[in-house]
C-alpha cells in the first residue's frame, strides 16, 4: 500500500538532517582516496555511460540514510504504480504515461478503453510513415518538389524539448548520413519571431507542424495565423504545408486545414512530451524515423534502470535523492546544469522547464502547503563557454551552487584539430576535469582574492558519444531524476496551476477590462 | 576623499536592514494606490525609455534609506572616479574605460602616454573604414567576389556580448534597410561548434575575426587553427579571410596571417567589450558602422543618467540599490531577466556573465572576506516563451526570484497579423503586463493549488522599439547596474581570479601530470 507522505514526516529526514556538513569536499577527494571515490561512486546508466557522483558531498553513511530515504518514502513504488497508470497527477486526474511512448515496463495501461502502449505506438509509425513519404518524394508541395525544411510551432514543452534534441542531433545527423530537412522552431507571440523564421526560408518547400494539446494555445495559433498569411502571400495553399500534433478531442483533430494531424492525449504533460509525437513528427522528418526510434530506445533503456531499488545501481533515482540532501539538508537555492557540448546547448534551457515547472511548487499533492523548500533554480549554458562567463561566481561566489555536468569522450561531427599536442575534443574533456576539482578541491592562495576554498560539490555524466541512444538515455534520466523529487517533496510533478492566472489576466488586458496598476501598466505599453 | 568600505559598516545599511519585509506588495499594488505606484515609481531612462519599480517591494521610506546608502558609499563620486581614470580595478591595476568607447564624460583620460578616447575612437573609425570598403566591394576574396558572411571567433565577453548585440539588431536591420553581412559565430572548443557554423556557409565568402585580447585563448585559437583547416582545404588563403581584434601588445597584433588588426587594450574587461572594437567589428560589417555609432550614443546617453546623485532619476543607480535591497535585506538569492522580445533572445546569457562574473565574489577589493552575500544568480529566457516553462516556480515555487521584465510598444520586423481582436504584439505587452500584477498581487483560491499568494517583485525596462540606440542605453544601464552594486559590495567588479585555477588543472590534465581524482577523471573521459 503506497502512502505519500510530506518529507518533514520521515524519520529518515530527521536522520539525513542530522549528517548536514559532513563531508569534506577538499578533503575528500584528494590524493589515492579521491581516486577511489572515482571508481566507486559511479552508477552505471543506459548505453554504458555512468552518473559519477564522487564530487558530491557525501559519502557510505549519508548515501546509507539516503537509501533508507527511497524506502521509506516508497519512492519504487510510486514508480511502479506511475508506469502502471495510477493516477499519480492527482491535480488533474491524470494517468502519467509519457515512458509509455518509448517501452513497455509493466502491466498493460488501457485508459478511455484503449490500450495506451498501442494508441502511442499507432501514432510513431504513422508518423514514420509519413516521414518516409515525405523523404521519397511521395508527399511534395502543388509543384511537385520536395520538402526541405519542417518548422515546428508550439511553445514550452512543444517547443523547448524538441529543439534541445533536434540541435543535439544536427551534427550527428549530418555526419551519419542521416540528415533529411533542417528543421526551424517558431515559439514566441512575439511576431519578430515568426518573420525572422520566415525570412529564413523557402516557404513553398516548407512544412509546417503546429503542437497543441488542446488546440487553444494563444501563442501557436496567433503564430499559425502568421505563417498561413505567409503562405498565402507566396500564392501557397496552407492546408498543403501544415500538419497537426494535438489531441484526438482539440479542434484540430479533424480538420482540413492540415494534410496530416497526429496525436498525444492529455495522459503525457507538455513538458514530457520529447518522446511522443511532439517530438517524434519533427525528428523523424529531420532525421528519420530510425533515428527517432533509436532516441526512444535509449530513452526506455533508462526508464528501466529507474526501476532498481537498490540506489547506487539506480543513477536517476540517486541524482534525485542527492539533489534532495543539497536542497532540503544543506541548503543551496539553485543548481546549474553545465554539458561539455554544443550540440547540448538548449539542453539546460528543456532542463530548466522541465525541473522548474515540475517541482516549483509549495503545497504537496493534497493541496497543503509544504514546510519545506522544493525544486531549486535550474540554469546553465555549454561548456568550456561557461568557463568564460559565470564560472567565476560558481567558484568564489558568496553561495554554493551545486553542479551537473556532462561530458563525453568524443565529438560528434569527427572533424577535429591538434594545436599545442591535444585534440580540441582532449581539450574539452581535459577541461571539464579540470572544473571538477578546482570546484570540490579548490586551491590555497596566500593571496585572498585568488583563493579558491573548493567545497563546491558537482556530479557528471560521460558517456562515448552523444548518439541518438544516449541522448534518450539523459533526457529519461532527468525526467525520472524530477519525477522522484517530485515523490519526495510529495508534490504533483504533473500539473502547473502556476501559468494560469497570468493567462487570464492578459486575456483581462486585451479586452480593455482592467482598472488600478494593471491599466496604468497597459496604458504604458500602448495596449 | 573616497573611501571604500564595507557594506555591513554603513549606517545606512543598518537602517536598510531594518526595513525588511515593510512592503506588502498586493496591499500596495492593489486598487488607483497600486495605478499611483505606476505613475511615480518611474525612473526615466536613454532614448525615452523608463525604468519603472513599481511592484518592487519599496516604499518612500525605503527610497529614503537606500538615498541615504547611496550617498554614505559615495556611488556617484565612485562612478566619477571610473571615467575619470583612476585605477578601479585595483586586482589588476588597471583603469576601467569601456564608457570611454561611447563618450568623453569627465576629463581626458591620458594613460601610457596616450589619450585613451582618441585611441578608441581611433580604433572605431579603422574598423568602420573597414567595413565600408568590405560593403562597397573594394575589399573581396581572392576572386573579387563580395564577402557575404562574418564569423566571429571568441568566447566569454568577446562572444556573448557581440553575439546578443546581433541577434538584437538582425530583424531592426533587415527592416531598416541597413542588413549588410550575416554574422555567426564560434566560441566552444567542443569542435562540433565550428563544425557546425562551417558546414553552414560559404567560407570562400566568409570574413573571421578572431578576438582574444590576450592573443593567448586557448579555445579561440584552437577554433582559429580549426578555421584555417578549412579554408586551407578550400584551397584558399587564410590571410585574406582573417581579422584580429585584440591588444597592441598581443602576438596577433602585427601578424601577418591577418588582413587587418584592430584594437583594444586592458583597461576594457571582456564582459565589458560590446561597445569596442570587440562589438564594433562584427557590428560594422554585419549593419554598417552607422549603426554600431547609433548603438554607442545610446549607451553614452544612458552613461550620462547615470551620474545624477538623485537616485529616483538614476535608473542604473536605483536598479544596483533595489537589488542589493533584495540580495542583501530580503535574502534573494536568484533574479531573473525576462525581456518580452525574441530579438533579446541570447541578452539574459550576456547579462548572466556580466553580472555573475563581475559580482560572484567573497572577497572586498583589498582582499578580505566579506561577511554578506554579493552577486545573485542570473538567469532567463525571452517572454512569452518562459511563462510556458519555469514561471510556474516563479509564481508557486518555495523560494521568491526578483524579476526584471523588459518590453518595447512595437516590434521590429513591422510584420503582425490580427486574431481574436489583438495584434501579436499587442498580446506580448498584455502578457508582460499581466504577468507583473500576477506577481505582485497573487490571486486567492479557496483550492490551495490554484492559489497564488502574490508578494512576488519585478521592475520593468519599457521602450518604443528595440532600435540601436535602444539597445546601447539597455546594455549600459545593467553594465552600470552592476558596477554600482560592485561599489556597494565593495567588490572589485572588474577581474575574475575565479576562472584562473580551471584552467592551470586544463594544462595539467593535457600534460599528462596528475593523479588521485583528477587522473582518475581524465582517464574515465579518455584523455
């Protein structure tokens, strides 16, 4: 029987509480006993990469209390009963199948009387389909020539997400042979967005995917409208260049105005939405079909370590429970998320979105407030360009701001060059090595200004290549990473109640129906 | 007679202190008080913008106290003491005279031996000479052929800066008739960076600036030898394709492997840079220097506000002090930046530099520990886009994040289309002026998960258009923000020791000299 409990009533808190400051850093992780952290405190994850947590602040008594932690708050349990689709988003009465679009982990889930694993299923391979029609040729636009550019248009989880993977995939694409259309994003109400897109392209080789769950989102339709008016102008019939990714039930189910519509359900939130076909349309037209199934096979590779109670083989639940302890235990307000990687580059920002809408919350999932901290600040930018903007404050900074790095061992687009006796891909590896033990160990100076005290605790993921595999595999990691925060902070991962009322204020604004500062505002900005 | 001191020695800032949590934001903000707020919480900024502080948590008597600070930290005798020439960045022992690239406020500066305005003036009109030989076809590639593209290469301040400064201007130039050159631009040595940028153009066509003041950063010359790899193998002249932007006294100043060199020199910190040749190279080819010379006189008029001692008419001065109010008597730790324009799109990752690397220090400008906090964490993304993402935490979270809007009455691109009775742009400034009141207000609901309990403060930069001018004045305004809150913190705000020990372990890991953890590291990541 799973109960959910709010942290602060865990006996196991109390105990984690009670090793606050235990460990170290500088100490440690210097000399042959650092090394042995190393090689011990590494979990292995999909693809044979591994989540190193050497440089985090804890050690074999802490990492004990965190597994009792996991137990007691039955964090596998909840798991299991996620993936088997309870309704764990309690807020919306909500089953929570977004790991259903990439694997079948354990009983059958049939919702609305349909088998969910088969619904999502469906729609890849009609996705896949139409990808491989588009790629030979046999879908083109009124003149018969081939379509070379998809633009996605949706906004948060139907924009962030699926840029993030499309970039990471851009060079790996190009370099295996499997690069098929360049695929542009238009988010922003901002028109500047849109134009700035359009000028960018042929149009009449262009094909369009709007992402709506509901059908009603303000930005996607006004962006719609934009684009349909551009089509028009170019002498184009619209319903020949856009598709649809929705809802069975949106308005945008059925209609002619798309030459395809494909389909998620409100059981995958936006922002866990990579894996379904708000991400797999744009990808599979961009790099095909193989390549997006790959992404998901590596995803559910993850999704089934997930399921490990024991937490030093479990690396998504252990990142969770150690970001627990820095938060809730020591304290730190923010985390960064640093990839030695440019094709990464958006990664941070899909990170952000996804952490800070999951647990940016302050009542737990009945609805009371919660006496505790819970999701921190999440920010971050590609490394070693990081190093070179606001490293400077990770590392003398008044707060400790604890780290997530990436790394891997090669480049993905195999061009590379040697200056000064190493690789620019050694270069970068040597760097983010570098930047983990200036951080945990730091280095004394007599002078104060360029002291570095250490004790700024990190962790890093490595894996060989960034591969479609392995980029499912970090995306399921930090979903199931959050998924389990959420568990522990007893809140609903889930929903997002917070975006609401600036909707309706705005809706409010438009209609001139507003008096007091937020007239006088509105006034200001000429509305 | 300046004197420098700690923040916790002033007496204002105990009084400052003892100010905490006086203003209840939906209270104040609610009903005409809240409309009155509006109206004279507005500090007039460059070009007709405003700064407007009405949903900060201040009040006259916390206006008073921080006048009182400012006048007790002598700021404005500080400011004069900067462009006059004295050695601010006492680390380095240095002059600090970015200001002096866009304007002569206060005496002749004279240092070795040169007037530095002239010298950069000087500079300004070689790079603008420059440009328009390039734009009227009298400087072309080896075939007599126009240049078509200008790719920087450079990391950290000779990256972000210019790079946001581009993407600012693109869609204004594009409409304004003054689009000359597309600009890219390289700075990871993740090699997939110029891989990338390269397969993306026409390299025969391509002019590089390659930008390091030093002459001697690693990333940028690995991207330069990576560069120069390709051009060779396009079977062309590498010296006719490449600039340098760097000191006098640099191995690439009198090279001949560049068909021109441009300077600066240390008394312009890279985060610091955009307004010199740094920006003004890239800037002047990619719109003509006509519109780098718009940008400079923005920013010189934002400089001048910022020496009026009257704090209510001192944007850049009332913005450093509302914030220290907030870091420091409210115990913020983050604060976000969210400009309502996707042409501002990279401005909040140069804000995060120039903020986080100025400010993220423990240590005053003599070397001793201080004993309160300094630099916050920056972060943001353009609105709309992050409502749909980490504005749930914004609103609901655990943790209150001061924010910084920004937003501008019209677009740049002029194009717009009309559905459900608004304008794009109309919806951007209704969201941006929505979301203020949403946070300051909050809004009761009977169900706890869809409460919002308000009291959560922003400010707001509001302009015309995002023009040049525009943009110089925003840049200086947050580039004095921080340097006045460095004053305050008693910081030097203009080295950056932190970044130092990253890259002695680089060398070292390259070297093949470690042991313990970091060969332990190095030899996980294949080094």
């Amino acid at each position: 029987m799973i109960s959910w409990k709010n942290l602060d009533t865990l006996s196991s808190f109390s105990k984690l509480n009670a090793l606050k400051n235990r460990v170290n850093l500088p100490e440690v992780m210097a000399g042959e006993n650092g090394a042995g952290r190393v090689a011990r405190y590494a979990a292995p994850m999909a693809q044979g990469m591994q989540y190193n947590y050497a440089a985090k602040q804890v050690d074999d008594e802490i990492l004990s209390a965190l597994a009792e932690l996991a137990k007691e708050a039955q964090l596998i349990e909840k798991y299991r009963a996620l993936y088997n689709g309870e309704v764990i988003n309690t807020g919306e009465k909500r089953l929570v199948l977004h790991q259903l679009c990439r694997g079948q982990q354990g009983d059958a889930v049939v919702a609305d009387g349909v088998d969910k694993r088969a619904f999502y299923v469906s729609q890849q391979e009609k996705a896949a389909e139409f990808a491989n029609r588009v790629h030979r040729g046999e879908i083109t636009n009124a003149k018969g020539e081939p379509f070379t550019t998809v633009v996605q248009i949706g906004i948060g989880g139907s924009d962030l997400g699926p840029r993030a993977m499309y970039l990471a995939l851009e060079n790996w694409a190009r370099q295996n042979g499997c690069f098929k259309m360049e695929a542009k994003f238009i988010s922003n109400v901002d028109p500047d967005d849109a134009a700035s897109v359009l000028k960018g392209i042929d149009v009449s080789r262009a094909l369009f995917v709007l992402v709506s769950k509901s059908g009603t989102t303000l930005e996607t339709l006004t962006n719609e409208s934009f684009v349909k008016n551009a089509l028009k102008n170019a002498g184009l019939d619209a319903s020949k260049h856009m598709l649809a990714v929705t809802s069975e039930t949106s308005p945008l189910a059925k209609s002619s105005d798309y030459l395809a519509a494909f389909f998620m359900d409100d059981y995958i939130g936006g922002r866990y939405s990579s894996s379904s076909c708000v991400g797999g349309v744009v990808l599979s037209l961009a790099f095909g079909p193989e390549v997006f199934a790959r992404f998901l096979n590596g995803a559910a590779e993850e999704d089934a370590l997930a399921g490990n109670p024991d937490i030093r083989r479990n690396p998504d639940l252990l990142d969770a429970l150690i970001g627990v302890y820095e938060r809730n235990v020591q304290g730190y307000p923010a985390t960064a998320v640093l990839p030695y990687s440019q094709a990464l580059s958006r990664f941070p920002a899909h990170l952000q979105q996804l952490d800070m809408e999951s647990n940016g919350k302050s009542v737990n999932r009945f609805g009371e407030p919660v006496n505790y901290v819970t999701g921190p600040v999440i920010f971050g930018e590609p490394g070693t360009n990081g190093q070179h903007s606001f490293y400077q404050l990770l590392h003398q900074g008044t707060d400790i701001v604890p780290l997530q790095f990436v790394g891997f061992r090669r480049n993905q687009a195999g061009m590379d060059v040697e200056i000064q006796g190493s690789t620019s891909q050694q270069k970068l590896c040597a760097n983010v090595a570098a930047q983990i033990m200036a951080f945990a160990c730091g280095k004394y100076d007599e002078n104060p200004n360029k002291n570095f005290e250490g004790g700024r605790p990190s962790s890093i993921i490595i894996g060989d290549e960034l591969t479609p595999e392995a980029l499912g595999a970090l995306l399921a990691h930090f979903e199931n990473k959050v998924m389990f925060q959420g568990f522990i902070w007893n809140v609903n991962s889930f929903d997002q109640e917070g975006v609401q009322l600036g909707k309706v204020l705005a809706k409010r604004v438009l209609a001139h129906e507003t008096d007091g500062a937020l007239k006088a505002y509105s006034d200001l900005l000429d509305i």
